[in-house]
C-alpha cells in the first residue's frame, strides 16, 4: 500500500485487523447467547413490564393517578417526552451530519447510535400519545378527509409540527438505519446455515454486493444524510416551538432552538457514551470502539455544554435586561423558587461537570467518561424539569400558584421507557452487527493502526531504510 | 427461471481487484459484475458505470412532497375549511412552512429507498443467487457470462483472472429469477 503513513493521525481500528478478523468479531455476538445477555434482557423486560402495568393503571383509573394538576398540566409526561427526543438526537447526528463531514471516526458507533435514536423516538412518543388521555383516537391527529364535516387539524399548531416532525423523523431515521443493516445482514447471512440463513436472506432483501448496487448505495446514503442533517435540526427546533410560541414568561424566548438544538445534541451524546462504554466492554469490542472515538465524543459533549451554559446565562441576562417585571420574576424563581435544587441539578450537571473534558487524560478515561456521561443526562432532565415543571408552577396569578412531584404512575410509566429501550437495544445487539461492518471494512486502509498512526510510520521508517 | 453460467475469481484485496478490472476494461473484455464486501473507492469509474440517477428521483419526490404538503394546506385553509386561528389570515404562509419541510424530506426519503431498492431488485424475502459466500466477507470478486464464448475464450479469461492475482478461480451456475 503506497499511501503516507501518518504518526499524527491516530487509528481508529487497533489490533491490526484484517478484513476476515473484522467480520469475525462484529458478527460472532449475534452467533451466541450469553448469560450476562439473557439476565440483562429478563430485567429490562421486567422493568418494561412494570411500565405497561402502570400504563394500564393510568387508563384504569385515569388520569388522577398522575399528579398533573390544573395549574401545573405539564409534568413528567412532557419532561420525558422532550429528554427522550433529546437522546434520539445524536443517532442521526452522527450518522448524517458526520458523514457530511467525512468524519471516519463515525463508523464505529453509527449503528448503535441510529438504533439507539429509533429507540429513543419510540419511548419519546409514548408520552404524548398517552397524554392525549384517550390514545386509541391518537390517530384523529393525522389530517385526513373525514365524515365529520369538513373538519381539519390545526396547521397554524406546532403541537402538530411537533407530530409531522417526530414522524418523519422516526421514519427517516428508520430508513436510514435499516438500508446501512442489509449489507452487514447479508454477511451474517452467508455465514449462517438451516433456518438461520433462511431468516437472515429474508431481511438481508437478497443484497449481492454487486457493484452497481454498492454505488447506488452510496448516492442513497449521501442524499439520505443531505436530508436528515436539516431534518435533525428542525425536530428539536420545532419541539421547542411548543414553549417558545406560548405567552409563559420563561418559554417565549426566540433562543429556544438553538438552545434546545445544542441540549439535544448534548444529551445524546452522553446516551452514545453511556451505551458505547457498556457495549464495548461486553462485546470486546475494544478495538473498534476505541479511546479515541470516545475522546471526540466527549469533545462534542464539552462544545455543546458550552453552548448550553451559555444559553442559560443568556436567559438570565436578557430576563434583566427586559425590565419585563414577569420575565424577571420567571427567572428568579428557577433560580430561588421552590424547585431551586432542579436549577442546581441542571447547572451544576450541564454547564459545570463538562468542564472536566477540558483534561485530556479525563477526555480518555472510560470509567470517568462512563459516569460523566450519566451526569450530563441527569443535567439533561432537570433542564426539561425546570423549563416545565417551573414556569408552571408559579404562573400570573398567585391563588393558583401549585407545587408538582410525580406520583409512583407516572414514575412506573418512565421506568418502563427505560425498559423499553434497553429491552430493545439488547435485542438489536443480539440480532444485528452492533458495528457497522462494511463501512469499518471500508476505512480500514485508512484508520486501521497497521496502516496510520506512531506504531505504523516506525515501521514504514524500518523497511526504508 | 433463467440459468446463468458464471467463470469467477476471487481476489484477496480491493487494490488488486480495481488493477485487474482496470486491465480487463483495457482488454475489453465484457465484464459481467463486480461483487465486493464494501464499496471500493474509485471501481465506478474503473468499470465506467453510468453515474446514478437516484438523486434526481429523490428531488422530484421532494418537490411532490413540498406540492401536497403546501398545496394541500392551502385548500384545506381557504377552500375546505376556512378558520382564523389566533388572528392569522387563512392562509398563513408562514405557518404552513414547518409541514411544507417535514413532509418534503418525508417524500424523498421514502420514495428514494423504495426506488432504491426496485431497481436493485430488492425487497423482504427477495433471494438473489450470490457466488460465493465469502463476499460479503472478505473476497472480491470480478464475474464474467460464460454464455456465447468459446472453450479457447474462456481459457483466455481463466489465465486472465490468475494472471491478474486471483487467488481462486471457479465457475458456478445461477439461476436468475
């Protein structure tokens, strides 16, 4: 291979790995079923169930079994709801937005980030489909011609934005995801044999690998990307538009996108970190997933912290600098109100712990990564708590002001979103290579440690001389 | 049902494929496929395929995305259903424009990877014959038709493909549905 080798470049596949060994260790975790594999899948599963119990309960009994009430309508439904949108956010980032950017580095965690986004979407959107209170009418939120009249959804809303949004954007992350998979399908395919081959030929849609296909799977990925990078952009934009559009002193801000855009993006990585930790560890997968892609990770996760403190501290200014008495108060009350130790949650995990990633050797750490990244998401979701749960609770008129804390419903119906997504996830890797592996076939030249990085130019420099 | 004799060889590294197939393009031999476990940089043009036109299906479906969408509201908001929402005019150009986004992304992207997988000829439970299982793995493979040649022909591409670094060459019958 006549390419220069670069010291400076660091690899991004170790172990001098070679095309057959790459196959080998991306797919055997979907050959066999692990112990480790099977509990963890049990107690997630329990912990779904639980989920769906407390679902039922909510429907059985109704919507007192929450402790919403009539001056705090927004609890931890809509909380959720957004922290969960939020998460989804980084899938699409990094597959699309990423590869615009010929980021290599992508490859590595593309594919569990993209699951991980569908996932997320998927408990995101049990919140308000159950918030409509009667979700077996849910779809009377679709525009379509009816016999009530001429009767159509409201599309000055952007609580129905909201839902085109998620839609489409669950849908096209599917896509995306699902036409990445059929190529590295078709390889745990023609390793397979009896029933097994028969399953995965099924799904892996008859992919030959024939070179007219893998062009035009390119042009797909790339337009495909082109449009989910605006895509993932409006999704959150268009979520906060259900604060930024109302008349709450605190929600009517015009930095709510961006603001929510860059939190998103935030939380979502810390999600990819706190699952690529785990997954690496427990499917050795040490070699592809390796320091390095966790330290850009972790950069993304410093800037957009930055981002996020800063819009916070821009909140605070401008709600001075108004002299609008109500604003002020707003603020004030996030800051010293009855929810006073959500803000310091939310500052102290979001805008102060990144700040840690500044240290490279912190940046490299795994274990120091790992409970980084449940902090962030922690910060994530007192951020939601405070914008909502806040605002509403001190509201113009004092004789209705209220004080908000989940009963053990709205608790359950959390607990089984994890559940949800973790008995998901579990089944993704036990199904499908975690790891895309085409595409780390395809930058193996390029970021393999035989080819770039310290040890390879020592050795380039050996043979001549 | 048709049948399809196939002379095949293997290669063991995408550099040594791309050299081959740009010396059998050279040759002009009439290659039938190339079949790797990844897309390897520059064999578009090595075999000279034409470029794709998925693009240009993915902007028409996104123009009729943007059409139903911004047309579509607008009917509905001053023919079907006249209604003044918060003081808005009916037809509330700016408002319509997050649906108008959404549902153009919505319609190319569909509309292109179900085009993308027709004219592959893909699809749930489609199973294509494959030559050999290894690549998807790690071989790479250049195929020639085996139809219309001669014995003396097919020796010339068997000596080719050994020539030119295939480490295995075989010859396999598929059936091409």
């Amino acid at each position: 291979m006549s390419q220069p080798v670069s010291p400076i470049r660091e690899p991004l596949i170790t172990g001098h790995k070679t095309y057959h060994d790459i196959t080998e260790d991306l797919v055997s975790p979907t050959e066999k079923t692990t112990v480790s594999w099977a509990l963890a899948t049990m107690a997630a599963a329990l912990m779904l169930g639980y989920g769906v119990f407390c679902l039922i309960w909510t429907f059985w009994v109704g919507i007192g079994s929450w402790n919403v009430n009539r001056t705090i309508g927004w609890g931890y439904d809509i909380t959720n709801f957004v922290w969960w949108i939020g998460i989804g956010h980084a899938g699409t980032l990094i597959s699309a937005i990423l590869l615009l950017f010929r980021q290599k580095w992508r490859t590595g965690v593309n594919r569990a980030a993209e699951a991980m986004t569908i996932f997320a979407v998927m408990c995101a959107g049990l919140f308000p489909a159950t918030h409509t209170g009667r979700p077996w009418f849910d779809f009377f939120m679709f525009p379509y011609p009816n016999t009530r009249g001429p009767l159509w959804v409201n599309f000055n809303s952007p609580l129905l934005w909201d839902l085109f949004a998620i839609s489409t954007y669950f849908t096209v992350s599917l896509l995306f995801w699902y036409t990445g998979l059929v190529p590295d399908l078709a390889t745990v395919r023609d390793r397979a044999k009896g029933l097994r081959r028969k399953i995965y030929a099924f799904f892996a849609m008859g992919w030959t690998g024939s070179a007219k296909h893998w062009q035009r799977f390119e042009s797909l990925s790339l337009i495909l990307a082109g449009l989910a990078t605006p895509l993932v952009l409006s999704v959150h934009t268009i979520v906060s538009y259900d604060f930024a559009t109302s008349v709450l002193p605190g929600w009517h801000t015009t930095i709510f996108p961006p603001y929510f855009v860059a939190g998103a993006i935030f939380s979502g990585f810390a999600m990819v970190q706190t699952l690529m930790t785990i997954t690496r560890k427990l499917l050795k997968l040490e070699d592809y997933i390796t320091i390095a892609h966790i330290e850009s990770m972790n950069k993304v996760i410093l800037l957009t912290g930055w981002i996020v403190g800063t819009a916070y501290l821009t909140e605070l200014f401008i709600a001075w600098y108004s002299g609008y008495i109500y604003e002020m108060f707003a603020f004030y009350n996030r800051v010293f109100g009855p929810y006073y130790w959500a803000y310091i949650g939310m500052m102290g995990c979001n805008v102060l712990s990144p700040n840690i990633f500044w240290v490279k050797k912190f940046r490299r750490n795994v274990t120091i990564t790992f409970f980084m990244s449940i902090f962030v998401n922690i910060g994530m979701w007192f951020e939601r708590f405070v914008i909502i749960v806040t605002t509403l609770a001190r509201d113009y008129l004092p004789s209705s002001w209220s004080y908000y804390w989940p009963s053990w419903v709205e608790i359950g119906i959390y607990l089984g979103t994890f559940g949800l997504f973790f008995t998901l996830y579990l089944i993704f890797v036990k199904v499908a290579p975690v790891v895309a592996v085409a595409e780390v076939k395809a930058i193996l030249k390029t970021a393999g440690d035989q080819y770039v990085g310290v040890e390879a130019a020592k050795k380039a420099e050996a043979t001549a001389h | 049902m048709k049948k399809k004799d196939v002379l095949f060889g293997l290669y063991d590294d995408e550099e040594i494929l791309l050299k081959a197939v740009k010396e059998a393009r050279a040759q002009h031999l009439d290659i039938m496929d190339v079949f790797t476990p990844f897309p390897v940089h520059g064999m578009e043009q090595a075999l000279g395929l034409a470029e794709s036109r998925l693009h240009i299906a993915g902007f028409v479906y996104g123009l009729l995305g943007t059409l139903t969408a911004f047309l579509g509201m607008t009917w509905i908001f001053t023919k079907d259903y006249p209604i003044i929402f918060g003081g808005k005019p009916f037809w509330a150009v700016p408002s319509f424009i997050p649906i108008t986004f959404e549902l153009t992304v919505l319609f190319a992207s569909i509309g292109m990877t179900v085009s993308f997988y027709i004219v592959n000829g893909q699809g749930f439970g489609v199973d294509n014959p494959t030559l050999d299982d290894r690549i998807t793995d790690d071989k790479f493979c250049l195929a020639f038709d085996k139809a219309g040649k001669s014995e003396e022909e097919l020796n010339r591409l068997r000596d080719f493909l050994k020539r030119t670094g295939a480490s295995e060459v075989h010859e396999k019958t598929i059936e091409k549905k």
